[in-house]
C-alpha cells in the first residue's frame, strides 16, 4: 500500500555532554572508542574507521579533558610498536553507551512507528 507519508524517514544523533553543553562523546567517537578496545590500537583503529590521527588525537584528548579522567592507556611503541587500549573507566563508558544506545534505538523506533501509524489514521 502507497502512503502519501512513506517518504518520511527518522534520524537523530545521541550524544553527551558537559553541564556547560561541551560535547563530550557522540555516535563517532563511541565507534572509535570501540574501534580501539577491539583492536588495542589507535592507529587500527583510525585505519579502521578511515581516520586522521591529529583530529582523532585532539578529539580522545577533549573527551579525557571534559571527563576530568583518562580513557586512554597508550604504551610508546618499541619493536612491536605502541599500544593504545581503553582504560577501566573508557571500557565501561563504551559498553554503557552500547547499552543506552540499544535501550534508546528500541524506544524512538518503536515512538517513531506509533509516529507513522497516527499520520495514517
């Protein structure tokens, strides 16, 4: 069945910030936070997601800063190189944000189909 209505379409973009609204992590910085716990580097990590290592450094640095926190436990590299892994407290912003999103993805999907069933009533 045609609706005059199917052309709409939900986007929206989640994201944390300070009390004096600075951000702090958004849908592209929880990726490369994954990006690194997943693959204990923060070069495979930009190679990954096709990033800039001086944007992506300035950004993980600004997330630690409005933390107050580290996120990040880096080891200079040697012969095998460096290493860059989330700390304790990176991991478990990373697998709360997972679970939020997921939580909030149910929630405005399913707000967003009630949505589209009024219009068609």
């Amino acid at each position: 069945m045609n609706s005059k209505y199917e052309n709409i379409r939900l986007n929206y973009k989640i994201w944390l910030e300070t009390k004096d609204e600075l951000g702090i992590l958004g849908d592209g910085k929880w990726q490369l936070m994954k990006a690194i716990s997943e693959t204990g580097s923060l070069k495979l990590a930009m190679e990954k997601l096709n990033l800039s290592y001086r944007k992506t450094w300035n950004n993980l640095q600004q997330i630690e800063e409005r933390l107050g926190f580290p996120i990040l436990d880096t080891q200079r590299g040697g012969a095998d190189g460096g290493k860059t892994c989330l700390t304790p407290d990176g991991e478990k912003i990373v697998k709360a944000f997972d679970v939020f999103h997921n939580q909030f993805d149910t929630f405005i999907q399913k707000a967003f189909q009630e949505f589209k069933d009024n219009l068609e009533k």
